[in-house]
C-alpha cells in the first residue's frame, strides 16, 4: 500500500469521527428541554409558544364586541318603531294658569274682573255693539295693549287703554259715559276711562298670557243706526244771467281761499 492511500484512508476515517461526534449534538439542541431562552419569545406555557401560532398572520380590521352595535348599523323594527313614541313622552312645556279673569256680560251690559287672590274689581258698566255691529263672544286671550290707540278705521277716535283680545276688537275708556249700560259702539267693549285704565294697569301687572277674557250672553236689541255723512254746502248763489239760462245749482261746494302771502307793505310781486 502507497503512502497515498494511507493519508487518504486516515482522512476517510478522521472525517467519519467527526460526523459521529456532531449527530448526537443537533439531536440534543433539538431537543424543547435544552433549547435557550431568547428575549421577546413566548414561554412554554403561551399559546403562541408553537411555530404555527407565531408564524399565523395578525387580522388588522377589528371586529364589534357582541355587547355594542356599529354605528352605521340600522336599528331593528320594533326599536325603530318605539323612538317615536319616545319622543312623544317627552313632557312638552305646559301653558301656565291664567290669574286674571275678566267676565263681560254683553246681557246685562256688565264687565266684572277677578284675580286669583280673590280680588274682585266691578262690575263696570259697559257699552258692546249696537245694531248693524257684532261684538264677538267666546273665551279669549289679551293679544297686545296700547296706553293710547287711534282708531283708523272710524276717523281716528281715541280709544284710551285699550286691551285687545280678538283682532281690532278691545276694551278700551270712553268719553260718552252717558251711553254706558247699552250698546252704543262699533263692536269693541266701552268702559269708563277711570274703569278701563284699572283693567288696563291689572294686565301689564298679571301678564297678557296669563289674562283670560270670556265674552258671553245675547246683547238688548238696538235698531242699526245709518252712519251720518256730513257734507258741507254754501250758501246759494245769485248770477244775473240766471234768467237767460238755466239757473245754477241751489248748493255749491264751498271753496278754499287760499290768501296770498304779503311782503313788506304789498302784495308779492305787485310792484
């Protein structure tokens, strides 16, 4: 034997020791007893613990827990049908009780005002709407007050403290006191001044919403009285042709001088 193939059979022999001595080493690192603890890693006690769990892919989109809805999810029938009725439980703010009571007997021509301390103020004499005009009857609220109105309707007649409860129609003083006790107005509710400034004075003090009106009874009967038209004439006129014609107009409108305005000692523009 060459001294070639001996080098070569102690390489062969020296390489198959060293694969003995290397097997036994990888089969104990593989072992789970001997494996060494690295940071981060999960313990043998963990789930994730296994190759199959840390190599699992984590889901990024998050679920609802089964004790809350998403918001954009609609809401079954039944609970739907109930928010309605919810709402309608809500208690609504509630109109508060009037303290002032204000009693107008159109019968007996009589207004008599209490409050709800027990105070009673009249009864007044009054004067409701005589024939050919209504004054309305009902229960009412006072929709606004005016210390001093004007009515534009019936050539700007002072209506002093007035209280409107139904549109134009008010109480309010009167100076004809001696009409007072049967109709006599256009359909508003006549009182003395002295009278209906108490009324007056008693809603700014109470409040217009907590002031309640009720108008009530058949007024006496009072013929309709035709609206006088007064229309002013002139004297008639003589012309001295009138027996040559047709003779003028018995009555004539009267008409405006309109006198020219003096400057100095004569007239404008005389000079």
């Amino acid at each position: 034997m060459s001294f070639v193939r001996v080098l070569a059979v102690a390489a062969a022999a020296v390489l198959l020791a060293s694969s003995a001595q290397a097997q036994p080493m990888t089969m104990a690192a593989a072992e789970p007893g001997n494996a060494p603890l690295e940071e981060g890693l999960p313990t043998d006690g963990d789930e994730a613990s296994s190759p199959v769990a840390a190599a699992a892919p984590i889901e990024t989109e998050l679920e609802p827990s089964a004790g809350h809805q998403a918001s954009d999810v609609p809401l079954p029938a039944a609970e739907a049908a109930k928010a309605p009725n919810e709402l309608e439980k809500v208690d609504a703010l509630e109109r508060p009780e009037p303290t002032l009571f204000a009693d107008i007997d159109l019968a007996n021509q009589r207004m008599t005002v209490k409050d709800a301390a027990g105070n009673t103020y009249g009864p007044w004499k009054i004067s409701s709407a005589r024939g050919g005009y209504v004054t309305p009857t009902g229960t009412y609220s006072v929709n606004y007050t005016s210390r001093m109105h004007y009515s534009k309707q019936y050539h700007w007649s002072p209506m002093p403290y007035s209280v409107f409860f139904n549109r134009g129609v008010a109480t309010h003083g009167t100076h004809a006191t001696g009409r007072l006790g049967r109709p006599a107005s256009h359909g508003c509710v006549r009182l003395h001044t002295r009278n209906a400034k108490t009324f007056y004075n008693l809603v700014e003090k109470h409040g217009k919403k907590l002031t309640k009106i009720v108008v009530h009874g058949t007024p006496p009967y009072t013929p309709a009285v035709a609206e006088r038209t007064q229309r002013r004439y002139a004297q008639p006129t003589f012309s001295p042709f009138s027996f040559f014609g047709s003779p003028p107009p018995s009555y004539q409108p009267r008409k405006r001088r309109h006198r020219r305005q003096q400057y100095g000692g004569g007239y404008y523009g005389a000079w």
